[in-house]
C-alpha cells in the first residue's frame, strides 16, 4: 500500500499541541508497522520546513527530507504536474484547495495513489481517502 504524506498529517505528528496529534500518531505507527510504502512531495516538504521554522520539531523536518530523498520516495513534481497544477486551481475544484494540495493531488493521480495521511477535507473533496 503507497500513502502520501501531506503536511496536515505530518505537522500533527511532530505537534503534541495539535489537536489531531493522538489520531496522526495512532495512524502514522500503524502505517509504519505494515510497512506502508510513504511518498511525499518536496512542495509538501517546503510547507512543512515553514510551518516549523521557528518551532521545537524544526530538525524532524530535516531528517525527514533526508530521509525521503535517500530512499528515493521524495517526488519532485514534473513540469506538467506544475502545469496541471496550476489550471486546476484557476477553476477552484476540490472546495478551493491551496495550490500546494492540488499539486499533491495531480501527483498522487499520476502515480495511482488513493490514500493520503491527512485530515485536510480538500483530499477528501478531491477523492482521496484520507487515513484519520
């Protein structure tokens, strides 16, 4: 099973704060005890490195992006996933998403990927199942 990690899931996983953060952890365990194959983006991972600048989980980031590039599971988005992208977001499909998510969405569509480990309801809108 391939899941995508988005920003959602994976700032509530590194936030004890967050309000999802005992529904992420519980998942995102699961995930790695089936031995889930994880992808992510590197717009996902961008997000992720600004929302945690200034916060105690900053490092988790850098490993994390370390990690996904070492083991080849790190997508670069491709010149017509960026176009794609982009037109999907001038007609405001999936309840308006950020062009972030919609980038995630044309990559996880390009790669048949179905579920995503989040609680963003734009992947959900979009037709993704979204894991918690």
């Amino acid at each position: 099973m391939t899941v995508f990690l988005d920003t959602v899931g994976l700032l509530a996983v590194w936030d004890e704060g967050d309000q999802w953060h005992s529904a992420a952890q519980a998942c995102f365990s699961e995930l790695i005890g089936c031995r889930a194959d994880l992808v992510t983006s590197s717009f996902v991972l961008l997000e992720c490195g600004n929302a945690a600048a200034r916060r105690p989980y900053r490092s988790a980031v850098g490993r994390l992006r370390k990690q996904m590039d070492v083991e080849r599971r790190l997508i670069v988005p491709t010149v017509e996933d960026w176009q794609t992208s982009w037109l999907a977001y001038e007609r405001g499909g999936a309840d308006s998403a950020g062009i972030v998510d919609l980038v995630s969405f044309t990559i996880m569509r390009r790669l048949q990927i179905s579920k995503a480990f989040t609680n963003d309801g734009h992947f959900r809108a979009a037709g993704f199942e979204m894991l918690f």
